[in-house]
C-alpha cells in the first residue's frame, strides 16, 4: 500500500458513523500498548505520559477519544490548526480529577483556560510519527496558541536510561513514560509502535458490590468488590482510598482504575490498588 492510500485509509478510519446523539462519528485511534520491557529501545523516542483527558481536534473540534464533543471556549481553541492532531487535555501532574471535572462541564467556561493541549501525534499528517508532530510544530509557529504545546520528546537510548528516566518522572510526581518509534506511520487501534512505561500496570474493573470495613474502616468501606470486564473474574480491592472515598465509594456499576503487579495463574491481579474511577465517556 502506498503512503498516499495509507493516508487515505487512515482519514477514513478516523471517524466511522454513530447513532448515539450528541455524538461524532467514533475516532479510530492509534492506542499505546504496554511495555514489557523486553524489546531493544535505541533509536525509539521517549516522552512522559501526561494524566490528562486524551482529545481529537478535528481540525474544527475538539472531541473525545469517544467521539463526544467538548465545550472549550473559543479562547482556548483559538490558532489550532485546520488538519487532525491529538493530544492530552491536561492540567499538570495530579490534577486528573480537577481536569474530568472541567471537561465534562457543556457550557464553556474560564476553567478551560486553566488548562492545556499537550499535542503527541496528527493523524491528520501525512508521513512518519516525526515528521507528522514536525508539522504540527511548524503551525504553532506561525499560529502562535496559548493553550496547546507540542510535547517534546527526547532519544531513548538504551534500557537503562529509560529506566533512569522512568525513575526521575516519578520522583517528581509523574506517571510513566511513551516510548514511540520515529518511523511508525500512523495506524488506528492497539499498536506495538506506541508503548505505555510504568513500573504498575493499569486495568479497569466494574464495581459489583461495596463491602463493609473493620477496625479503623467500621461503619464505611472496606474493599471494593470489582469484576473485569474481559472475563468475569471477581475480586477485592481493598487499599488506595482515601478517607473520603471511603465515606462515599464509587457507586455500583462504576468503571474503576487500579494498578496491580501483574496476574496470578488464577488470573486475578496480583496486589490491585484503587486509583480512581474512569470516566467512561472520555
């Protein structure tokens, strides 16, 4: 397939038809697989993993990897260019909950303006994942945004430094880090081109029942007794929360985020730990 066609196919994957209302057509986009830390990462690019609100600009609007529309401000999306680019609706390190909470207002408002748009790839862009964020670089040049950075992205070298770098991110409050390889095109769904770093792996479950605490946690939760959504698989999560959280738990039939350590041959998690509910529109 030429790079031309390639191109093509990609424009026309990225928005499907939907019947939900209030909806765009479904984005197809390029999704980050998990890093096993086995593969060879010289030459591969490495940048952190912001916790924000994953966005598509449409090159007219800025939606959700779910295809629901955001209410920015015309302020913030002001410069943003006329070809697809995606980014990280972010707030800075921690303030996930704060960000959901500004997105999922329908009104625009100041709050927006709190926030930015950390620009990782242009579907929109023609050629290899380097040339493709050099041009969204080129625009922002000559449109000059408030509101939207390209993130930068720096040689990974070896595992080592890769370690080391994961390493210095967490010391100062970060996530994990993307690996990308420079010469990937850009491909809808699970690639091995785009690895997600972290020393926990992430997983969601769904909230089945709350389940009462002792001791300390008498009179409020325990644990959460949650079910994957993959297999059926039940189990406890029961560390992670705080204080608040246990007074008031995420509701039954909640879509929940927690880390673990890998899986037992059970294929239960091994040690999951509560991170926070996933907001299931985003």
């Amino acid at each position: 397939m030429t790079g031309t066609l390639r191109l093509l196919l990609c424009l026309l994957l990225l928005f499907l038809p939907d019947a939900s209302p209030g909806r765009a057509a479904l984005p197809q986009l390029m999704l980050a697989e998990s890093d096993d830390g086995s593969g060879d990462v010289s030459g591969w690019l490495m940048s952190e993993k912001l916790d924000g609100v994953r966005g598509l600009w449409d090159g007219t609007r800025l939606l959700s990897k779910n295809g629901l529309p955001f209410s920015p401000p015309a302020a913030f999306i002001e410069n943003f260019p006329d070809f697809a680019i995606e980014g990280e609706i972010w707030g800075g390190r921690g303030s996930f909950a704060r960000t959901v909470s500004i997105v999922r207002k329908q009104a625009d408002g100041d709050d927006w303006l709190t926030l930015r748009f950390a620009v990782f790839d242009a579907p929109g862009v023609q050629g290899p994942f380097t040339a493709r964020l050099e041009a969204v670089r080129r625009w922002f040049a000559v449109h000059p945004s408030r509101f939207a950075f390209v993130i930068d992205h720096a040689p990974a070298g070896s595992r080592e430094a890769l370690t080391q770098e994961l390493r210095r991110i967490e010391e100062q409050g970060g996530e994990g880090l993307i690996l990308r390889r420079p010469d990937a095109p850009y491909t809808p769904g699970r690639s091995r081109d785009v690895l997600k770093v972290k020393r926990f792996v992430d997983a969601e479950a769904r909230v089945v029942a709350h389940l009462p605490g002792r001791g300390r946690n008498e009179g409020r939760l325990g644990s959460l007794l949650v079910e994957l959504p993959a297999n059926g698989l039940r189990f406890r999560i029961g560390s992670g929360f705080s204080d608040a959280e246990r007074e008031d738990p995420p509701p039954i039939g909640t879509l929940v985020t927690f880390r673990h350590n890998g899986f037992h041959d059970s294929g239960l998690p091994r040690f999951p730990v509560f991170l926070r509910v996933r907001p299931e529109e985003f």
